[in-house]
C-alpha cells in the first residue's frame, strides 16, 4: 500500500486552497479528484463575486473567514496576476418600504467587521447607477469579482511549485481510520489504497457521502446536507451596470442580483430551489422566468420582454434545510477535525457554499493550523 503524508480529497477552489497552505508549510501533499480536470463543480459554477462579509452573523466562521479572506484575495490577485476587479456592490432600496432594509445592512456589517459601507441618498445612487431605479442604496466598496478559474489555476500552480500533485480521475470511494493513519480506497482507473496521515474532506457536495464512506469515525457527527438550486439568466446586449446590484430582501419577490463578469457580461440570479440530488438541469419553465422578470423590474424597469436567456446553474451544500431559520447556527460552515470525531489527522469540511470562493485562502490556513 502507498502511504502519503496528505491527502486532500477534491480539487475545487477550497481543496486547492488547502493544498496550497499545507504544500507551502512543507507538507507532502496529494491532491484526488474524481473528475477529469479540476474545479469542474461548484467553484465553476457561482457568481464569482468576491463578497465583504456583510450578511452574515458576526462571530460565526462564515464572516470571520469571509473577511479575512477578502482581504488576502485581493492581495493575493494583485500578487499574482489573477484578473479581478474592485467594482463595489449595491443594496438598492426600491420604494419607502425597504429603507429600514438598508439600515439592518449597516449595522450587521459593521458587527460582523465590515466597517466601508455608505449610505447613498436616491441622487448618489442615481449618479453611480444611472439605469437603477430606487430611492436610496447602501454602497459597499470592498466587494468585487474574480476569475474563478485563474485563481485555481494560481493555487494549483504555488501548490504544485512546493512540491504538491494532483491526480485526476481518483474518485475516493470509501476508508478505514486505523491506529497507523487513515487508509482511503481510490477508485478510477488504477484503483488503488493509500494509508495516510492526514486526510482533508474538501469533496463539497459529496463530502458528507465521503464522510460516511470512511469508517472509525461516529455517523451521528455527519450533518444532514439540504441541496439548494441557483439558476442564472444572462442578459443579451451591453450590460448597463457598473456594480453588483442586490434589492433589498422582500419576501413577496425574488430578490434577484446583478453580477458582472470580467468580461463585463451581465447575469442574473441565484434563485433558490430545494433539489434532492445533485442534477445541474436547468428548467427554464414560464413561471420562473416570470419570477425573474418580475423581480428584476423592482430596480430595473426597462428590462425589454425578451431581454433573458437561461445561463447556468450551481447547487449550495447547505447544513440549514427549508425549515431551518436562514441565520441560525446550522447554516454556518463546518469544518470538523478529531475534537469533533475523534480520528486525529481527519478533517472534514461541510455546507462550503458561499462564501467560499472569497473565504478560500483563510480556509485554506484554518485548515492548515488544524493539522
Ligand atoms: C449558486 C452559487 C453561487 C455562489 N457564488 C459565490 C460567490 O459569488 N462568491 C463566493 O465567495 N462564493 C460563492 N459560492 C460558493 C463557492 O462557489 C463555493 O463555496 C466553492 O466553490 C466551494 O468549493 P469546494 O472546493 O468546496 O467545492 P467544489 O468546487 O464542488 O469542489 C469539490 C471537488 O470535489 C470533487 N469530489 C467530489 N467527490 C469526490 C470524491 N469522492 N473523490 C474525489 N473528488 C471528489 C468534485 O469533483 C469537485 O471537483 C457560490 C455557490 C453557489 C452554489
């Protein structure tokens, strides 16, 4: 049997970022993907926003590796030469009604770190963005957008300079915690078993049938895993955006976003649908793109019918299911070692939907102190 100092399992935006962080520590690291190419699951599919950590609750990982992580992405870009830009977020009121919205979004920000925000009367907002309609809007300076793609291909690179290998098509099927180490049983094309030292369980959607599929380690520590669908439509024509535009939340209309690319095309979304497995479809059916329509037009009356193509989707890993409160202590992530299951050397990561894109390079360190 092969014996590897450290696997990590997936090869997504965060299990590279961890594979990163521990290579650079000196670590022996082997990274398995079950796919044929890295990051071909959810870190290809999200709104590559790069967010400041404003909407989540103060103390829980989510803000703390969240602004954290902002902040070393943006250096890290800057160092690097991974395209991004600094573009600045807007939460739009729309009428009367969603003024106190705005005000929530201050002081959770600031309770949670982020202490840039700026209320901007109808006038700014209407100078910022002149084709957003509303009547006033809290600016947040330090969100942005990212090449999702060049950052992976950026930590894949410092990993493997420091000595770190990805092997692609090594679906971990199953393993064993022993006295000696965890032994993981690899599948693909030459299935094989490795003993190792240290296992990181960044396999996203699949960590928690990962989880299960290692035995030595109590199932009862395994939280349930809800999938929640987001579809985006993209925009035909010049996007006449300059930032991200979010409403503010209202619970009769979806609250759909404006996302940028790089590139400077516009989409729209996520919307969020329970799904009970992994299934990327994308079911453009009359009511939803009614829904879409719908709540565009809250802030942007001159959406022209027709103006929508269905884009893509991405799938969240959540830990808080429908009937779970939105912000309550499941929702957060989750990332466990042996204080929670009891086998030294195993960490396992779960309900890593946004932000861990932006939160990547602070998990990635997080991790790395944990073994
Ligand atoms: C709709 C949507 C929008 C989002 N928008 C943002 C955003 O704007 N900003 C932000 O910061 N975050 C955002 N996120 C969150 C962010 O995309 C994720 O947190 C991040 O991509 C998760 O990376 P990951 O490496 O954990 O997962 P993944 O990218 O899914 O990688 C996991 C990898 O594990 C592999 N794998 C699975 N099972 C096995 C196995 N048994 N053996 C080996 N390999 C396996 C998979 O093939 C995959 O490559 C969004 C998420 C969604 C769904």
């Amino acid at each position: 049997m092969d014996t590897v100092d450290c696997v990590v399992i997936g090869a997504g935006v965060v299990g590279l970022a961890i594979a990163r962080a521990l290579a650079l520590a000196g670590r022996e690291v082997v990274v398995l993907e079950a796919e044929d190419a890295f990051g071909t699951q959810t870190s290809a599919r999200n709104s590559e926003v790069i967010h400041a950590g404003l909407s989540y609750p103060a103390g829980s990982l989510k803000a703390r590796l969240c602004v954290a992580g902002k902040e070393a992405l943006y250096d890290y870009c800057a160092q690097r030469g991974v395209g991004h830009r600094r573009i600045g977020k807007l939460i739009v009121a729309a009428d009367e009604g969603d003024l106190a919205g705005l005000d929530h979004y201050i002081a959770h920000g600031r309770a949670a770190g982020v202490n840039d925000l700026q209320l901007l009367s109808r006038a700014e907002l209407a100078e910022r963005e002149p084709a957003v309609c509303g009547v006033a809007a809290v600016f947040s300076p330090s969100t942005g957008i990212i090449d999702s793609h060049a950052l992976m291909l950026a930590y894949l690179g410092d990993a493997q300079n420091a000595g770190a290998t990805l092997i692609v098509e090594s679906p971990v099927l199953g393993g064993q915690v022993t006295a000696d180490g965890i032994v993981l049983r690899v599948g693909g094309k030459e299935p094989s078993e490795v003993l190792c030292r240290t296992v990181i369980n960044a396999a996203g959607l699949h960590a928690h049938a990962v989880a299960a599929a290692i035995a030595g380690i109590p199932r009862q520590r395994i939280p349930p895993v809800h999938y929640a669908i987001g579809r985006y439509y993209t925009m035909t024509g010049r996007s006449p955006f300059q930032h991200l535009v979010y409403p503010v939340s209202r619970e009769a209309t979806l609250r759909v976003h404006v996302t940028l690319d790089l590139a400077g095309q516009c989409k729209f979304g996520p919307d969020l649908r329970w799904i009970d497995t992994v299934d990327y479809r994308f079911d453009d059916t009359p009511e939803v793109a009614a829904a879409f329509y719908a709540g565009i037009r809250r802030y942007y009356p001159e959406l022209r019918d027709g103006a929508l193509q269905p884009g893509y989707t991405g799938i969240r890993p959540r830990l808080a299911g429908p009937d779970d409160p939105l912000h309550s202590g499941a929702a957060d992530f989750m990332i466990q070692d042996a204080q929670a299951h009891g086998a030294p050397g195993l960490v396992h990561l779960f309900g890593i939907e946004s932000p861990g894109l932006t939160a990547s390079l602070a998990i990635g360190a997080h991790v790395a102190s944990l073994v």
